[in-house]
C-alpha cells in the first residue's frame, strides 16, 4: 500500500445493494461505486470519452456502460472495452471498515 493514500469513508454497505451502482464525490473527484456479488468496486465517476456520469449508466456482468454513448469499461480494470470508449478510466483500491465503504485517493 502507498504511504500517499488516503482513505476516505464514501458510503455505507447497506447503500449499495448488490447489481447496484451509487455515485459519490470526494472533494472534485466524482466516483462511482459498483456492488458486484457482493464485492465492491470504484472507478471514476466520469466518462472518458464525453461528460457523462457512469453512476447514471447499467451493469452488463462487470462492465458499466455509459448512459451517454454506450461505451463499456471493465469495472475492476479501468480498460476501455467498446467504442466509443477508447481511453480506460482510473479504479480506485476499496476497502469495509466494519459497515463503511472505503475508497483510497492519492
């Protein structure tokens, strides 16, 4: 684990039911927050290709497809996996600390 991180408390696990998405902020940084049978996941909140806030997009199996142009990102990847998504977005470490959802920033 990088000494630069911090962990930021962003939710609580009975805000985010399974095959379910929850957008947060810290600070600027939009995130969206995926609860993937039962693991949890977080990229950033913001489409790569154009302005659109993923956390408004669905779930295919572990990927988020953007409600804007439909381009798909693999949620524990970043990888940018259908056009017109060419550039992959930022994951973020998750952890639970007891009920709360952890996300760590640099």
């Amino acid at each position: 684990m990088n000494e630069s991180q911090n962990w930021v408390t962003v939710a609580k696990r009975a805000d985010l039911q399974a095959g379910k998405i929850k957008g947060v902020k810290i600070g600027a940084q939009e995130i969206a927050l995926y609860n993937l049978d039962g693991e949890i996941y977080a990229t950033d909140g913001v489409c790569s290709h154009a302005y659109a806030n993923l956390a408004d997009g669905y779930l295919d199996k572990d990927l988020i497809v953007c409600p804007l142009h439909a381009g798909c990102f693999d949620i524990k990847t970043g990888k940018a996996v259908e056009a017109p998504a060419e550039d992959d977005i930022k994951v973020f470490p998750v952890r639970i600390a007891g009920d709360d959802i952890q996300v760590a920033i640099g």
